[in-house]
C-alpha cells in the first residue's frame, strides 16, 4: 500500500490530533504518502483537494484540541450515489486505504467504503464514549476532565451560598460522561438517559442531606435524559430549596487533550496505519485489556454500548 488518506468526521473530539500526528508519520515512516482529506465526508464528496503530508506538516499539533482537518457533519452521505462518488474521488487519486477517525455516525460512512471497495479503518473519537467494542474512545477523558474542573468550581459558589447546583452535561443519548464526572466529582445525584429519573427519590436524598447539616448539593444530568432546567424547577417546587443551572455546552469538546487521549489516539493512529499494511480493513481500533486490536466496524455500528448499573448503584451509596 503506497497512498492512505485520513479523515475526521462528526463532532470533533480532544485527541483527534494526535491520531492524525499518528496515522501521518507512521505512514511516512513506512515510505508511504499520507493525505489529508478536509471537513469530513463532506470534504470527500464534493471533491475538495486533499493534502498531503509531510513530517513537518503534524508537527506541534499532538496538544492542541479539535481537529486540524476540520470537521463536518454529512447526513446526505446516506446517499449511495455521495458514497459511489467519494470512492471514486479516493481512486483518481491514487488512495489505497482510508483512516477514517470519528464516532458512530462516521462508522456508517467508513463502513460504506470498505463495501464499495476501499479499505478503510475506522478510530473511535468521541467524547459521548458511546461506541461498543472499545473500553474508551478519543476525547472522552479530557470532557470528564473537563467536566470536572468546572464542577470543583461550582461546588465553591454552592457552598458560598448553601444552593442546590444542577449541571447538564454532555452525551446525547448516553450517560457515560454524566457517570463518570458525577463519580468523580462526588455528586449528590447523577441522572442519565439509561435509568429512568426517580425526582422524588433525589429530592428525599436533598432533604435528608439538609438535615444533617449539609449546606450545599450537586446533581449532573445528562442531556438526553432531562433538562437541567426542568430538573432545577422540580427540585425547588418539591423541597423549597434554592436551586441554579449550568449548562456547560460545547466547552466540553475544546480545550487541550489529557495526557490519556494523547496516548490513545496515537496508540490508535499507529495501529490503524499498521492495520492496513497488513490488509486488514472494515474494522475499528479498539483499546481491549490495555491492548489495540481491530474489531469489525459492524459491530460498532449495529451493536449499542451499555452503561454499567453497578457503577451507577455504587454512585448513589458513596453519594449518601
């Protein structure tokens, strides 16, 4: 294989960087021409100019968040005649294999080159880390981190002035990011779409806490499962505590990659590049038992990746 192309596609996530830094320079490294293709399949279907790189050209990126090859969202790339043209686009110009780096939805559009003939491989980033197959994917560690730093802060105002907080997070239709900061972040309650909310249950919780003198309290809902405003409304019309809401929004995806999604993405780059020396394709980079391995990009597509019920009972017990 001589001529690979790497593309970001859907939300962008921290860590995506370091995975293009290291599907560019392994592929150098084994004499092969590396491109960039530019906003995605958005970039790819209409024909933009792609890149090439030079060892130069991934340098200084490795901690910088986003995605320097932008990034675009293409739901018209369902469409079977995009794909026919995109693949063509790759074969004028000489592209073996395709790195295609991103979350579930760009699964769908790598998977429909590898069946129209171009090898691909696909690396999960995506800070919702709602991708089965993988025990984490790109980007999710730096939005927990994230999430986190701004909680610590609005624990200081809460209990400033002895409030209830309610932080919406992250994470469409997963709760991995809202588990995971609530844990760490020593929240009262944690609401995600998985687990149906009992409001009654949390305001008991709330009320409770008052009486043993606690002067302030924190609850983390994720987006897809209720409105922080709704729940800030509920909470104060049930129990006449003085609620606020904070909506931390796209914050979450900037910012400069944790040390772990820098690891992980390159580990992921490399692998990817070594993947398609090896003529394996229609799979995805996955980290398993610390390890990269390939797992087929079906399943990451039809498959849905579950939230833990036991982390999620442990929360409420340390929550106590």
């Amino acid at each position: 294989m001589q001529k690979i192309a790497v593309l970001t596609s859907g939300g962008d996530a921290p860590g995506m960087n370091a995975a293009i830094r290291a599907v560019a320079r392994t592929g150098i490294y084994y004499r092969m021409e590396v491109y960039g293709i530019e906003r995605g399949f958005s970039g790819l279907s209409s024909g933009s100019p792609m890149k090439k790189f030079s060892l130069g050209a991934v340098a200084g990126i490795i901690h910088r968040g986003g995605t320097i090859l932008h990034t675009a969202r293409a739901p018209d790339f369902k469409d079977r005649a995009l794909q026919e043209k995109a693949v063509r686009c790759l074969r004028d110009a000489g592209i073996e294999g395709v790195v295609v780096i991103g979350g579930g939805g760009s699964f769908h559009g790598a998977q429909a080159l590898q069946e129209l003939g171009m090898k691909t491989v696909g690396i999960p980033a995506t800070i919702d880390n709602d991708i089965p197959g993988t025990g984490s994917a790109i980007g999710f560690d730096t939005a927990v981190n994230t999430i986190l730093d701004a909680i610590n802060r609005l624990r200081d105002t809460a209990t400033s002035h002895e409030r209830i907080f309610i932080v919406e997070v992250m994470g469409r239709e997963s709760g991995f990011i809202a588990l995971a900061a609530g844990i760490a972040g020593g929240a009262e309650a944690i609401i995600v779409p998985e687990i149906k909310p009992d409001l009654d249950e949390i305001c008991r919780r709330l009320l409770q806490g008052i009486a043993r003198k606690k002067t302030h309290s924190l609850i983390i809902a994720a987006e897809g499962a209720a409105s922080a405003y709704e729940v800030g409304k509920v909470v104060h019309e049930r129990t006449g505590l003085e609620t606020r809401v904070t909506v931390l929004g796209h914050i979450q995806r900037g910012g400069s990659p944790s040390a772990v999604d820098r690891l992980l993405g390159s580990r992921m780059g490399a692998v990817a590049v070594e993947l398609l020396r090896r003529d394996c394709s229609g799979v995805m980079t996955a980290l398993k038992d610390g390890d990269i391995v390939p797992v087929p990009l079906l399943n990451a597509i039809t498959g849905k990746r579950k939230l833990s019920r036991d982390l999620y009972e442990m929360s409420k017990v340390l929550a106590l």
